[in-house]
C-alpha cells in the first residue's frame, strides 16, 4: 500500500491545498494530511480550527486521515506513519530551492521515505495562506477571498468580521 503525508500550517486552508489534497488521493492508496506545529509562527487558527477546517473542506474518504504531529521532524512522523512519500506542492522558483533542500536533508535522515513534488495549474498557483490573509480586511474583501479557499473556510473568516 502506497501511503504519503502531506502536511503544512493549513493556516487557513486554500483551495491549493485541496487540489494538492485531491492530486495526492489519485496518487496514492492512503493520504495523510498532517498540520504541523511551527513555532516560529504565529496562527489565526487554533490546531483544533484548522484540522476541523480541513475536515469540512474534503470529502470523507477511508483513504484520508486528517491529523496532527507536533515537535518531530515531518520524514520522522512519515516514518511512524509508516508512509514511504512526502507530497510538497512547489508554486515558485523559492518554493523549489527551499523543497529541494529539504528533499535532500529528508534523504539523509530516512532514504526510504521519497519526496513527490506537484506543480499547481496556473488559476491557484499563487494561492498561499499568508496570502489569503493579506485580501482580508479592505471593504469588499469577502468577493475576492471567496474564490480562492473552501466554502467552510470562508464561513469562518466571514464569522470573525474579517479579523485574523
């Protein structure tokens, strides 16, 4: 059975993050998607809010797990998962040196775990969390973010009054 993790913030999730989540599903037999804890960051969204997000956005699946690792490296929670991929989506030149590095230093530590790498289509190539929390905030805000991320995310940046 082929199993991967894809994990990130999902702070929110996107609409890239579904794609990626949807590309990963026709991949692979068993797909874990995985939010980790980077604190180095400061989230808008509890861990709770964004695996419920994460929840609400995808379809059910016994293919899909919705989960959560905290103070591990991701190849060391693959690893325990016993996934043999990593899914990184690369949408820009620094997305790509940044996830070659990592590929690399993933390969010493566990050289049995491979890194799959996606490329978005063009429409949501630029999607990114921070960037959906940049559009929030000017009046209007609500008819350009609506586009970009899922329903249940949407409903819950409009229940905060836009304020993340």
């Amino acid at each position: 059975m082929r199993t991967a993790v894809y994990a990130g913030s999902f702070d929110p999730p996107t609409n890239g993050h579904l794609w990626m989540i949807e590309q990963g599903l026709e991949m692979f037999d068993h797909l874990i998607v995985a939010i980790g804890n980077n604190p180095s960051k400061r989230y808008s969204f509890t861990v709770e809010e964004r695996l419920e997000l994460l929840r609400e956005s995808t379809k059910t699946s016994e293919r899909l797990v919705i989960a959560h690792f905290d103070n591990r490296y991701l190849v060391d929670y693959a690893k325990k998962m016993g996934a043999k991929y990593i899914l990184r989506g690369i949408r820009s030149p620094n997305d790509y040196e940044y996830e070659r590095v990592m590929r690399h230093i993933n390969a010493d530590m566990a050289p049995e775990v491979n890194t799959v790498f996606l490329m978005p289509p063009r429409d949501i190539a630029e999607l990114s969390s921070n960037m959906i929390k940049g559009l929030i905030g000017p009046a209007g805000w609500e008819e350009t973010v609506c586009r970009y991320v899922p329903e249940p995310v949407f409903r819950s940046l409009a229940a905060r009054g836009g304020a993340i």
